[in-house]
C-alpha cells in the first residue's frame, strides 16, 4: 500500500475497516482493525464515498490528538487522597 502524500512516521502496516456506521447525511463512524485493536473514527459521509471506503477496505489510520486524559481507578491495596 503506497503511503499517502504528506504521510509522517515510520513503517505503518495497513489496517482494515471492519464496519461503516452512516449515522446521518453529513457525520459517519468508520471501526478500522488495527494491530493495537478496532479504532472507531468520526468521518464525513462525503468521504466515505469519495475514498469509495467499505469493510475490508485497506486504510492506513494516522491518529492525531490534541489532548489525551488520563485517569486512575481507585486501588484497594492504596488509600485515596
């Protein structure tokens, strides 16, 4: 699978789309197997057809975040704050 233009980042494998979920005329969900697990992505329905984009389609998922939570689940061997 050839790298798409403006790509970053070393060797990626290609991941599959597991499921198109058309939630609406303008906002979908695309589920995309990766080698850490399914990734549900929020796509426009314009672009699921202009990609031509189904299951089994070979994609490859570029993950940007702005922000990332972290939170802590309460441990009973640690006494909360």
């Amino acid at each position: 699978m050839a790298r798409p233009s403006g790509a970053r980042g070393g060797a990626q494998p290609a991941s599959v789309i597991t499921a198109v979920v058309q939630q609406g005329p303008v906002i979908s969900e695309v589920d995309v197997q990766t080698d850490g697990g399914i990734v549900t992505a929020t796509i426009t329905t314009g672009s699921i057809k202009h990609l031509k984009l189904a299951v089994g389609s070979q994609v490859l998922a570029l993950i940007k975040s702005s922000d990332v939570v972290i939170a802590t689940l309460r441990n009973a061997n640690h006494d909360a704050p």
